[in-house]
C-alpha cells in the first residue's frame, strides 16, 4: 500500500510541469478567447439613424451655402447644376449662358456639358475620402455633403478639383441617356420655375 | 464635414477676443495638417451670386465670414 501511494507521489511530481503546461496554455487560449469576443463587441454598433440625422444636417448645410435656385435643383431634381469657371467670369454682371456648366451629383462623377446644345462633354471621377488617422476608407460623406464639397471646391478652384479628378469620356460610369433625361428635367423645371420665359436654357 | 459623421463642430469664437483666436488658429492648423481642405462660403460682389472661397492660410478668411467650412480633400474617384 505505501509503494503504492509512493509511486502515486512520484507520477503526479513528475507529471506536474506538463499538467502546469496544460493548463496555462489552456488558460491562454480561453483568454484570448475573450479578447476576441469582446473586440468584436468594441466594434461600434451600426445606428441606422446616424446616417439619416447626419444626411438631414448636410442638407441643413447645403441649403445655408448654395444660391436659392441650386438648392430648389437639389430638392427637387438631385442635382445641382454649376457653371464653369470661366463662365462665371464672363457672365459676371451680364446675363449670358455659361459656355460650359457641370452637374453635381451626389456620390457620382461630375460632368461637364455645354448648356447651349446639351452636349456632354466629360465626366470627371473625384471622391472625398477620410484621411483621418484610423481611417478604414470604407466611410464616405453623407449625399449633401458630397455635393456641397463639389460645390465649395468648383466655385472656389475649379482647376484644382479637375486636376485631381480622374477624367473620362461620358458613359463609363453615367448612363449618357440619363443624363440627357436630367437636362431635360432641368429645362422643364426652369421653364416652371420662371413661367416658361427660360426655353431651353439648360440644353 | 466628416465621412460617416457629417458635419462636426470643431471649435466655435469669436476672433477679436485674443483666446479664442489661438484656440480657432490651432484648430485650423490642425484640421489642414491633417489634409482637410478649408472654405468659407461667400456671395460674389459682381453678380451677388453665392460660391465658396478656399482659404490655404487663417490670414485669409474674410473678417466677414462667420463659419469655415472643412472637408476632405478631392482625390480622383
């Protein structure tokens, strides 16, 4: 009996660095066990209202910044129409059409078009992505705010955001019959808008 | 205005009170070290009409203007 007890003695202390082995890596694993679980519920929840309160400000924004008549455009159509640069100067002070315009989009390219004919012209890829330290690149601006940075960043250097913008002929991301559909809609809403003295001013 | 967020106050003063200036200068400083554009929307005195003006350096927003306006900077989509 006592052989035996002390061959019992001598298996558990040989046996015991390995049991201790066991268990702290048993323990290690149930751990990071643990840590994964709990970042997975770190990761903040998605608030399907956040994106509508934060689309409801932009708009809030957009409508502080633009002209009265770009904003009725957004509301009612989706888009805003701004006049080229070198439109702007030459029709400073004189009621002439812009040579050139473009439509802003929300969340599409800008296209640059000739109001006279209706002719497009461009369509020009540029994104506003966040930079931010931590940034996953997969957020984007709410709608409103896209248009209003087009809008801030073409009325204020036009050549600038053409410069970074990625440059393509009309068609590879816009659907060209779209978007004469648009001009249309948009000479059909001035001519409203102004007791149909506009004609066919937007195409 | 901030991806996925909208807009944000980021700092709020009045810039004849010597405090609060620092206090908008650092913020704008920061805001364009970290690749922002600034604009501050204004009405063009020739045709009245409003657009936006791109302010590179705090010495340029217009005594004026009562916000400016940051937002990421362009890159070709």
């Amino acid at each position: 009996m006592l052989a035996l007890l002390a061959l019992s003695l001598i298996a558990v202390a040989l046996a015991a660095p390995m049991i201790t082995r066991e268990a702290r890596r048993w323990q290690k694993q149930r751990s990071d066990r643990r840590a994964a679980s709990a970042s997975a519920f770190d990761v903040p929840l998605y608030d399907p209202g956040r994106e509508r309160r934060a689309e409801q400000r932009a708009r809030e924004l957009l409508r502080s910044c633009v002209n009265d008549e770009e904003w009725g455009m957004y509301r009612d159509l989706g888009f805003i129409r701004v006049e080229g640069r070198h439109a702007r100067r030459a029709a400073d002070g004189r009621k002439t059409r812009a040579p050139y315009a473009y439509l802003v989009y929300p969340h599409k390219p800008i296209v640059a078009y000739v109001p006279e004919t209706g002719q497009l012209l461009s369509e020009y890829c540029v994104e506003f992505p966040d930079l931010g330290v931590g940034a996953s690149g997969r957020s984007r601006l709410p709608a409103s705010d896209d248009v209003l940075a087009k809008w801030m960043a073409l009325t204020s250097d036009e050549a600038r955001v053409i410069r970074q913008a990625n440059m393509h002929l009309v068609g590879r991301q816009l659907d060209p019959a779209r978007l004469r559909k648009d001009l249309w809609r948009l000479a059909e809403w001035e001519r409203r808008r102004t007791g149909g003295a506009v004609g066919r001013s937007s195409l | 205005m901030k991806p996925g967020h909208g807009e944000l106050l980021l700092a709020e003063g009045d810039r004849r009170v010597r405090e609060d200036d620092e206090r908008l200068i650092q913020e704008f400083r920061r805001q364009l070290d970290e690749g922002m554009w600034a604009a501050v929307p204004t009405v063009n005195s020739g045709s009245g009409r409003r657009e936006a003006q791109m302010i590179r350096d705090y010495g340029e927003i217009p005594p004026e203007a009562e916000r400016v306006i940051f937002f990421p900077r362009a890159s070709g989509g």
